[in-house]
C-alpha cells in the first residue's frame, strides 16, 4: 500500500489555495520533495507529465495519518483532481506511484499526473508552480 502523497500545484501549503484543506484532513505534511517531469501552466492550475529526461517538479511530500482512512483519502483527491478511475481516458488527471526524492531517500508516492495534451500550453522550466507568473 503506498501511504504517501506527492503534490505540486494547488495542494501545496505554500500555494494558499483553499483545497489544501483537503489535505489537513488525512495527511501530515513531511516537507519540501522532488520528481522527474515537467510542470505546465494549465490556467488556473498546473499539470505534471512524467519524464525520462533530466526536468524536476519542486513539491510537498505527505504521509497518510492514518492507513485505515486510505480510500477514503483517495476518493476524496481523485474527485478533486478529475481522476476516474472506471474512465482514464475521460481523466483530466490519472493518479500513479512515482519515485519521489525527498530528504536524499526515495519513496514511492501518488502524483497526479495531468492526463491531457499539453501542446501549446506553458511549460514551467523551473519546474515549480509558484514560478508560473515569473
């Protein structure tokens, strides 16, 4: 069971964006952690793309309280994140396990993962989301 949580844009405590409510509920925040791919400016949020290349996204580590409120966490972020799991392909995101670098360990996480085209979109090179207006 993957009991922790890697998020990168309007999750974000530093992001000060209401949803990060949700997270409060069924996480505890760990701190500052990386992944591999590239972040795009997608409006009013971001999107992540995993990739193989050498791009980072800057974001929060977080781990799951407590295991027994699993899917309930879960159900609650897929809804907010647009994730169908009986539709992937109607997703807006997908969630998957990632590696995620977080205090020179790595662990396996959730990220959202933006599951549209990304052509023509903003791509954000520092890899962080609050750079999205520099």
């Amino acid at each position: 069971m993957i009991a922790h949580l890697f998020v990168y844009g309007t999750l974000r405590s530093d992001v000060q964006h209401p949803a990060h409510e949700l997270l409060n509920r069924y996480f505890t925040l760990l701190g500052k952690a990386t992944v591999q791919g590239k972040l795009y400016d997608c409006g009013e949020y971001p999107g992540a793309v995993p990739t193989t290349a050498h791009h980072v996204i800057t974001g929060e580590l977080y781990a799951l309280r407590n295991t027994a409120h699993v899917e309930e966490a879960i159900n609650a972020l897929d809804e907010y994140e647009g994730c169908l799991p009986a539709a992937p392909h109607q997703s807006l995101f997908r969630r998957e396990p990632a590696a995620v670098q977080y205090n020179n360990q790595v662990i396996q996480a959730w990220v959202y993962w933006y599951n549209r085209d990304t052509t023509g979109m903003t791509w954000i090179r520092s890899g962080d989301y609050k750079d999205r207006k520099q």
